[in-house]
C-alpha cells in the first residue's frame, strides 16, 4: 500500500481536536488525511478579516509589521511577501542531528490541526499543502536544536514551512533525501508563496512538544503495563508473595493507578506453581524488599501522572495556538498561548516518572542475580560459577542506563534563558523536555528488556517448578536468550529482550494467554 492509496485507511481533519490515536496513525502509520471541507470554509472566512486589516494604513502585528521585537515597525504591502519569505528562512536555524520522521509528521500535523480552527487568519490552500505533503510521505529535515519552546517550537515548524514553500532538504516516502522543490514537483504540489499573517500561522505553535507528548503516551501505555508483567515475573522468580497485591488493601489508599497496576499483578501471577510453592506455614518470611512488594505504587503512581498528562494533551489538542489570532468575533488579538508552559512541566513529569519506573525495575535485576537475597538461585544466574559471568553485565548495562535517566530527569522547564533582545524574556524549554523524555523512554524499553531476561532465566531455574501461564508466556519470547548454559555474546540477547517490551510483543503473548490486563 502506497502513502497515496486512496483506499487506505483516513483521518478526517477539520475545525475540532484530532485524537490522540488519529495523530499517531498519522505520525507512525501513514494514515490518509482528509480535510472537513466546513474547516476549509471557516478558514477563508477568516482569511477575510485578514485581508481587509492588511489594506488598513494603521498597523496590525503579524499583518503589516514586524515580528517579536520588530513587533512596532511598519512594512509596507508591496513588502509583505518577502517579509513571509524572510521569516520562514531566517526562523529555519536548526542544527545537529535529524529527528525522527514520527515526529515530524506529527509537528506538521497539528499545525495543520490548528490552520483548520480557522482562528490563525491563513488561507485554506496553506493547510491543503500541508495535507498533500503528509499524504505524500513529504518529510522535512528538522533538527535537534533551535526551540526554546516560545514563541512555540519556532525553528522546527520553519524547517517544515520552508519545504512547504520549495526549498530545503527533505526526505521523501522512501526516506530518500532531496530537495523540497523537487520533492513538491514529483508529488503534485505546487510550493505555497505565503501572504500577510501566514508566516506566523505555520510557525507559531506548541505543534512539536505537543506531538512527541502524545507519541510518549502512546509508549508509555504499552510500557507500564508492560512493567506489571515483568514486575510480577521478579517476583514469582525470587520467591515472593501475591499477597501484598490484594485488592482490598489497595482500596485502603484509593489511588486509581495503584489499583490498576495491582490488579494486573494479581492477573498475570494467578495459579502459579512457583507461587503456591512457598506460602504454606513453613515459609518464614515476613515481607518481601520494596522493589518486589511496592511495584504496584510505582507503576501505579506513574498511570496517574500519564492521567494527568492525558489531560493536559486533550486541552492542547483542542487548542488554537498561534499569535496574533482571529477571534469568533473577528478581533485580532495578540496572546501568550504560544508558551509551552503547560505543555513543558508534564513532560518533564514524565521524565520523573519513567525514570523511577526504571530505577525500581534495575534494583529486582539485581536482587535476581545476588545469591545473598535471590533465595536460591546461583550468582548471577551464572551456569559454573567462577568461570561464567551470567547476567552479572546486563545488571550493569541496566544500572547505566538508570543513572542517565535519573540526570534526565532534572527539569528542562526550570530553565529559561531570554531571547529576542528581551521580547521573549521568558520561555518553556519545551523542546528539550520532550527530547529528553523520548530518550528516557528509550531507556526504560531496555531496562524492562533486561528484567525480563533476568526473570526469564530465573523461574527457568526454578524448574521442576512451573512459572504461571501469563509469565511462561512472556518467558517464552526470550526462551533461547534466557536459557541456562554457559556464557553466551549477551548484548544480541539484550536487544533482542529490549525489541519484545518496546513492540508489545510481550503485552500481546501475555494478552493471548490470560486476556486484555488494564493498561495506562
């Protein structure tokens, strides 16, 4: 199926938010977008308002003037289309490596999302360019760097105007690099040549916070509940109890989240051999470490942070961020929307949030491999001891990764740094929160990935014993890398166990076993 298959599946985009899942079928699956003809309409009525304040000799911001700190200076009409031009080229400063088409898809997206309030005063064929390059698999170069997330993700969204106007590096539907313009020409679509107000319509968003916000809840349900199951895999291989998991004793501290997490829990260990093995009275244990018997308040807590962030994203969807904008009424006022404030601090809440997730998983790895506290099982879960290493280095490799999403952690969203001879005195850091959090999710793919593995091999040497029929079946995608023996090359294993969590492999082979468990 081609980008431009008409009998692929379509997303209809108009005056209203787009969900959370339209955008990623958009931004991951290449899904078709249709534009609400009733939207395009909307647009050129207020299109209508623009064009009679750009004849008005009084001037209008981001119609007849300057922009930010040249915010006071006049230009006139004849001027006007090279002030476009030398917006969109001047804000087009990004630099360092490219970010990934997902993302970029999905920036363009929702700026397109917001042309179609008809609240930013652009012309309807600014937003069907927008749509034909989506719909062509055109993507943008965009770098790493040149938002401070206010005004909005300026130099991002300028990378994607510049292609929409024919110029600049692209990639096309193949991930060829060219030319914008060539790129336009073999796909149809004649280059945009922007009027009064468009240059600040296509740049002057949240568009690429927003985007990779929604792309890191998307993730991060399938890796949360992902974190109950390997959660519950440690601690049916290390021995330990169910009981902590009750569902009454999480109705004593009501916390939603909790509740979910626990119950996955309870899901995934019911019926084990493994389980029922030690709860007769000749088991002296009190309680188990806190990694074991708290990972529901963890994970728990972190579905509460993604409720939170879920509805911090649905406002933001719903949102006509630009400035100025063209109000119901037919004002044209300026605002602060553009400021990724509320947009930064979930981000970087998330990054808090995934970086205990993972903190807590690393320390079961470890109590997996350290015969002092794994309650029989060899060091390391190494085959000979002394001449094999076993999982010793994985634990490593966990821990490394953990201590860098722990320094991730830390708050883009504390910093400002002004810009703009002091206009923009204030802004979000947006940006960069939203970069350090796909990281961090990255992180946490491979952490999970590594427990896994641990777990796996540990209730393989638990046998005679059998593990429950939701964990067997998670062990089972990685039953050749988690096999007892000697020591093998690991990091195959590694990435291999790290691509079951990250494609929901492991959710799906526990899902087909025992049902749908309650996800984030």
């Amino acid at each position: 199926m081609t980008l431009t298959d008409t009998s692929a599946p379509a997303v209809i985009l108009g005056s209203g938010a787009p969900s959370p899942a339209d955008l990623v079928a958009i931004a991951r699956d290449d899904a078709r977008i249709v534009l609400d003809p009733a939207a395009l309409a909307a647009m050129a009525e207020s299109r209508a308002v623009i064009e009679a304040l750009a004849q008005d000799p009084q001037p209008h911001y981001g119609v007849s003037t300057g922009f930010g700190a040249l915010a006071t200076t006049f230009i006139d009409r004849e001027r006007r289309a090279q002030l476009q031009l030398s917006l969109i080229r001047s804000h087009a400063a990004g630099t360092g490596p490219e970010v990934e088409r997902e993302v970029v898809r999905a920036l363009a997206t929702l700026r397109l999302s917001t042309l179609l309030t008809g609240r930013t005063g652009a012309r309807p064929v600014v937003a069907e360019t927008y749509a034909a390059m989506l719909n062509a698999g055109i993507t943008p170069v965009v770098h790493e760097y040149g938002s401070l997330g206010c005004s909005g993700d300026l130099a991002p969204l300028s990378h994607v105007a510049l292609a929409a106007i024919g110029e600049g590096p692209v990639r096309d539907a193949s991930g060829a690099p060219m030319n914008a313009a060539e790129a336009l020409a073999a796909a149809g679509i004649a280059p945009i040549e922007l009027e009064e107000k468009e240059g600040l319509a296509v740049i002057n968003g949240t568009d690429g916070m927003l985007g990779q916000l929604v792309l890191a809840l998307a993730d991060l349900d399938r890796l949360v509940t992902t974190a109950d199951v390997t959660a519950a895999m440690s601690v049916e291989a290390l021995l330990g109890s169910d009981s902590p998991f009750a569902a009454d004793l999480q109705e004593l501290r009501p916390h939603p989240g909790v509740a979910a997490a626990a119950a996955n829990m309870r899901r995934v260990l019911a019926g084990s051999p493994v389980v029922a093995s030690h709860q007769g009275p000749e088991c002296t244990r009190v309680q188990d470490a806190y990694s074991l018997r708290c990972a529901p308040q963890v994970s728990g807590a972190v579905r509460d942070t993604m409720a939170h962030a879920r509805l911090v994203a649905g406002r933001e969807l719903a949102a006509a961020v630009d400035n100025p904008v063209v109000t119901p009424d037919g004002r044209v006022e300026s605002n602060g929307s553009f400021h990724g404030a509320p947009v930064a601090y979930v981000l970087d809440f998330l990054a808090i949030a995934v970086a205990d997730l993972a903190s807590m998983a690393e320390r079961r790895i470890d109590r997996l491999l350290d015969p002092a506290r794994n309650h029989g099982l060899p060091p390391f879960l190494a085959h000979e001891v002394g001449v094999d290493s076993g999982l010793m280095i994985a634990q490593y490799t966990a821990a490394g990764i953990v201590s860098e999403l722990k320094r991730l952690a830390a708050p883009a969203s504390a910093d400002s740094i002004p810009s703009s001879a002091m206009q923009e005195d204030h802004v979000s850091m947006g940006w960069h929160a939203a970069r350090k959090l796909r990281t961090a999710i990255d992180g946490l793919s491979r952490v999970l990935g590594i427990e896994l593995l641990a777990a796996s091999r540990g209730l393989a040497l638990r046998a005679p014993l059998a593990p429950s029929e939701a964990t067997g079946a998670a062990a089972a995608l990685v039953a050749e890398a988690a096999r007892p023996g000697a020591d093998r090359f690991l990091a195959p294993e590694v990435e291999a166990a790290a691509r079951a969590v990250r494609s929901g492999d492991v959710l799906r082979a526990v899902e087909d076993r025992i049902g749908p468990l309650t996800h984030a």
